[in-house]
C-alpha cells in the first residue's frame, strides 16, 4: 500500500512516496536524506528523534507519517539562516561546548526551539523540565542549560 | 526492538460511521497518536494488518472544561491541550497534574487523553487520574451509543469492554461540588527487581460541606498496583463525615494497604512497596482536602465583581 504524500519540511513542499508503516523519521531519513534527526530508541523515550510538527515538539520515531501530511514540520537543518550562517540558539550551542558525542544534540536544538518561541525567557528549572524528555549521555545537561539561557530573549538583550 | 513495523493496511475515514464500518469489516484497531500502539507494533508485541485512523474525523478534537459544565474531552483531545486551561487546572486538577507529569513531555503533543484511557496499560496515569474524577466514556458503535463508567471499563490487562468497531468519542467527568480539590501524585521509580511494576500513581478526591469543616464526599484511588487503576471505599468510608487531618488521612492510607494483595513474592520489596504506597496515599488525599480547603474560583470573584458593578 504505497501512497504519494506532500510534506512541508522547513517551509518547502516535498513529494515522496510513502508507506502507512513508515515512520516520520523514516520519511525524513530515507526518503528525504535529511538526517540531522537522528534515531536511536526509536520507541519515544529518548528524544533524539525530535522535530517541531506545526510549531510543537514531538517524536518522529512514533509519529506515523501518514499523520504527518498536512502538517509544518521543522526540522535542525531549517534553524539555520537561509545563508547558511548558524541561528542565535546554534551559536550558544556551540559557544559552549553543549555538544560532545552530539546524538541528541539535533533533538535538543529543537525541543529548545519550540521553548524559547512560547517562552522567550525562561528560567533555568523551566529549560530543565522542557528538555526533561531529551537524553544525554555525555554532557550533564548542565553546559546544554547554559547554552539556552545564553540564547534566551533576556540574555541577548544584555549583549546588546 | 525491532527497527520498523511491518506493513500493514491503513484507512483514513472522514466521518465515524465510516470508521466503525471499516474497523468491524476488518477487524481492525482505531489508531489516533499512535504513542503506545505504535511502539507495540514495533516491538512485535502486537500485529495488526489494518489500522483505521480518527486523524481526519472531524470534530473530535473539540472540548469544553468549565466548573458548572463538567469537563467534555474529544477522542483527538491531546494531553498538552489541557495544559494552558484555567479550569483544568483549578477544578479538574487530578488530570491536569497526569498530563502536566507525562514523561517524556512530546508525548502530551502527540498522544490522545482518551487514547490513553482506551489502551488498558495498567501503569498509565491518566486513567488513574480520570478515575478520581469520575470519568464515563461516551461509546459509539453499530448498534447505538452506550455510556460506561471509566471504572466498569477494564476487564484485564490491556483489555477493555471495548469490541472492535466500536469507538470512544468522548469522555465525560462531571461538575463537582462546590468545595472539592483534586489531586494526583506519582513515584515514578518505585521498582527494585525486574518483576517489579515502575511505579505507583495515586490520585484522590475530597469534597467538603459549606462550613470547610467536614468531608462529605470522597474518592481514592491507586494505580500500578493491578491490572487497573482501583477505587478503595473502605477508604472513602475512614475519611467521609470526618475532619480533615493529617491522622485521618494517614488512616485512610492504611484502610488502602489492608486491601492491597502483594504483586511480587519477595518480602523486603513488598515492604517497601506498602511502605511506598501508605506516604503516597497520604499525601495525595492531604493534597487533595487542602486544595478543597482553600479553593478560590476566580469565576466567583467575576460574578461578584458583576453584581457589584450593576
């Protein structure tokens, strides 16, 4: 049962063909090469998986794509700026070393996205329970905290 | 676990009719987020050759929530939904409190309340939850519409009085009395062996008279602990015509234990578990009666602002 199916990743229509069983990170995997979600639980509980659907984060690992058709979905490779150049969020990553292995790092990006869009300052304990669904073996979380703080509405105004 | 799902069929109806046609004629499951069918698939502990999915049905993920009203929930409703409303939150706060708690937190954008309810896990907590509240399931199916009360709902592990081809459309907790608090609380690693359940999750009820000085009304239950959340009116019975007290409380606590079986046969963690379990009970109904207690409506406040104003 293959069907062809319209998805709008990161603002741009794309057609594939589908089948009912795929997955939402299977299409966007294998079918439309875009492999900064990554997939590694693949039953919900880690995170990595995460992409915004209509502005909201969920898990593409369960998230069948059949459902997914008619909805927005963003994915890491749409944070950056149409020149290439990193977003606000990106930049804190990278400025302090909230990456190691950097699996669930894609997953993190935008489950922090989708906070500081609804909540452009949060506190710490507020980034803490937002990502509480992301899991990280190598940093802490403590310098992936301190990256979001740093890309929060308030912090950049300081720089200003 | 498996790295895809088999293929299977999947038929996207419009209407509900057509999906109870379809889901008889193919014996087939109803899929909406698909949060615990679809890992299920995955790990090959189910296998379905046909889904039908309520995704495209509309007016199923309507809901109302108001303190005269009662709470109304659609079967496309999803948790986080609930998050953002004023009412969920003052006067429907058991269930608000399991949605806020779900882990991890994408799931409440994705899975649906009455899903949730419909698969049968026995250590979910929206069900324990909703059971406190007095939840009934509207039920639709081709002979006609049937109302069943969320605890006459589950027959046996992840079994419902659900057949196939018939769907839950909605889910209904009615208004409470005036002065009522609600409350839900879990521990969420409470396992020590590999038979161990993870965890406990308790939620209660308590309704005050006029003075706030007696409970005239109460519910408790505890989750995890069976195949089904279960209410304990032995209970009910210790705290009903009572005042509110932390002793009171902790006796109602024990009412509970006398009741519980042991789930596993190894004595030092059943001691744990009861001991585990007496606390939880405790602090859910102490939560529960406080939240009675100083419960303030700033729907009241509206009226009275109204009539002060005219």
């Amino acid at each position: 049962m293959k069907m062809l199916a319209t998805f709008n990743v990161n603002g741009r229509d794309r057609d594939t063909v589908i089948a009912p069983h795929m997955t939402l990170a299977d299409v966007l995997r294998d079918q439309l090469r875009l492999t900064g979600t990554k997939r590694a639980c693949t039953g919900g509980n880690c995170g990595a998986c995460t992409v915004l659907m209509d502005g909201v984060p969920v898990c593409s690992c369960i998230q069948l794509a059949v459902n997914a058709r008619d909805r927005k979905i963003e994915t890491v490779e749409g944070l950056a700026k149409p020149g290439g150049d990193l977003s606000a969020l990106q930049e804190a990553f990278a400025r302090n070393n909230a990456a190691q292995c950097g699996f669930c790092t894609s997953g993190m990006l935008m489950t922090a996205e989708a906070l500081l869009r609804s909540n452009p300052r949060p506190t710490r304990e507020e980034v803490k329970v937002a990502i509480s669904g992301n899991i990280c073996r190598c940093t802490g979380y403590v310098k992936i905290v301190d990256a979001i703080m740093e890309a929060t509405a308030a912090a950049q105004e300081a720089a200003e | 676990m498996g790295r895809v799902l088999l293929p299977f069929e999947f038929y996207e109806p419009e209407s509900v009719a057509e999906a109870i046609d379809l889901a008889r004629r193919h014996s087939a499951p109803f899929i909406m987020g698909g949060c615990t069918l679809v890992p299920s698939l995955r790990r090959r502990q189910r296998r379905e050759p046909c889904l039908v999915s309520l995704a495209r049905i509309p007016g199923l993920d309507d809901f109302s929530i108001h303190p005269r009203t009662g709470m109304r929930l659609g079967a496309k409703v999803v948790a986080s939904a609930l998050l953002p409303h004023i009412w969920a939150g003052k006067r429907f706060a058991a269930l608000h409190e399991a949605c806020e708690q779900l882990y991890p937190p994408h799931i409440g954008n994705m899975g649906s309340i009455v899903g949730n309810l419909c698969s049968g896990v026995p250590y979910f907590d929206l069900p324990t939850a909703a059971m406190a509240l007095d939840a009934e399931l509207h039920v639709t199916g081709q002979g006609g519409d049937r109302v069943v009360k969320l605890e006459d709902f589950y027959t046996a592990k992840f079994q419902t009085v659900l057949s196939r081809g018939e769907v839950v459309t909605q889910v209904f907790c009615p208004p409470h009395k005036a002065d009522s608090g609600s409350s839900f609380k879990k521990i969420y690693r409470s396992r020590r062996t590999i038979d161990d359940l993870h965890k406990l999750n308790a939620a209660a009820m308590v309704t005050l008279d006029e003075d706030r000085a007696r409970i005239i009304d109460a519910r408790v239950v505890l989750g995890s602990w069976s195949f089904r959340p279960h209410r304990y009116r032995a209970a009910e019975a210790v705290l009903v015509g009572e005042a509110p007290n932390f002793d009171l409380f902790e006796q109602a606590a024990d009412a509970v234990l006398a009741e519980l079986d042991p789930v596993t046969d190894l004595a030092w963690v059943e001691k744990t578990r009861f001991a585990q379990c007496r606390v939880l009970l405790r602090d859910t109904i102490a939560q529960a009666a406080s939240r009675a207690k100083s419960r303030h409506d700033p729907f009241e406040d509206a009226a009275e602002i109204l009539e002060d104003a005219s």
